[in-house]
C-alpha cells in the first residue's frame, strides 16, 4: 500500500541483561608457621614425604616474606634517615673542599662499617685491573707438537686397553687431551 506513508513496525525492546550474581571469594585464612610445623610433624610422623614437600614450601613461603618484610621496614627507615647524613657529612666536608686542599682529589669516597674495620676515606677513584692480553695458560711450551708425539707412540698402550691416539681421538675435552699430551711428554723424556 504505497500512500508515501510506511508503517513503522514495532521493534523489540532489548532488555538489560541480568547481571549474574556473584559472590566475592572468601579469603581463606592462611595457616600460622606454628600451624604448619605441627602440620609437618605429622606428616613426617605418617611418612607422608609428599605432604611434608608441600608444607615445607609454605613454611619457605612465610619465613621469606617475614624476611622481605622486615628488610623493607628497615630500608624505608633508613632512606629517611639518609638525607640527614649527607646535609651533615656535605657541612663537615665543605670547608675543606672550599679551602683547595682537595684540588688533586677525585672525589671523596667515605666507608663507616660498624662492624670491626675502621672507617676509611680514599680520595681517588679506583681502576679496574685489566688481565694480560692474550689467552689460554702460561705454562712451559715445548717445541714438540702432540701430533708428532702421536705419530711416533701414537700405537703403544695408554690406559684401558686403549692405545694413545685412539684415546686421544676418543674425546675432544681439553683437560682430556692435556693429560695424554702430558703422558707423551713423559715419554720423550722432555717432563
């Protein structure tokens, strides 16, 4: 029927949908370090060696977030405490550093244990030492090569029932090869 007027037809109204109910989980109280070793007791008493595993881990879990705890406390403590340090330790050092009598100084580098050391104060940075350049060992070099020594004894016995160049080619760790060059060395009567 086309008049120029359509019909509008009725669109469903979407309802909400129910949201589902749900309850919040209910924190389940963890067990004491007191708790747990009585609970240890008894497994180890039962045999229960699994069981033990389990609550020696838990037991672990405890101590170490007691741990954690504790140094946290103790570093929170501290870092107030840092910047009173250092205003007193930068008034103590000023007038020295104003003065000149630092001049050659790299800095000033101040270690207080309150253990048994005595405090110590350096004044230039360290360096690091740097190893001698080159690598493998320094010990004696001997103008015979393993291979020549091979060729030469390479069929007389080693060790069990192995001869020296099947023991040798057997295996290619160093500290392997080393003590059958040694061996060698031995029996040209050069060591």
């Amino acid at each position: 029927m086309p008049n120029g007027k359509e019909k509008k037809t009725a669109q469903p109204v979407e309802q909400p949908a129910e949201e589902p109910i749900t309850q919040e989980p209910v924190a389940a109280e963890q067990p004491t370090k007191e708790q747990l070793m009585a609970e240890m007791q008894a497994a180890m008493t039962a045999n229960d060696w699994k069981l033990v595993s389990q609550v020696s881990r838990k037991i672990d879990t405890i101590t170490k977030a007691a741990e954690k705890a504790e140094v946290d406390a103790k570093r929170a403590e501290l870092d107030a405490m840092s910047e009173t340090v250092k205003t007193v330790l930068i008034g103590a050092i000023t007038p020295l550093v104003d003065s000149g009598q630092l001049d050659k100084a790299d800095g000033i580098w101040l270690s207080y244990d309150f253990g048994d050391k005595a405090p110590t104060v350096r004044l230039m940075k360290t360096t690091t030492r740097t190893p001698k350049a080159g690598g493998g060992g320094t010990g004696k070099r001997f103008d015979i090569s393993t291979e020549d020594m091979l060729a030469k004894h390479g069929e007389e016995d080693y060790k069990d029932g192995m001869n020296f160049k099947t023991a040798y080619e057997s295996n290619t760790d160093k500290n392997w090869r080393y003590a059958i060059r040694q061996k060698l060395l031995k029996l040209e009567g050069i060591i």
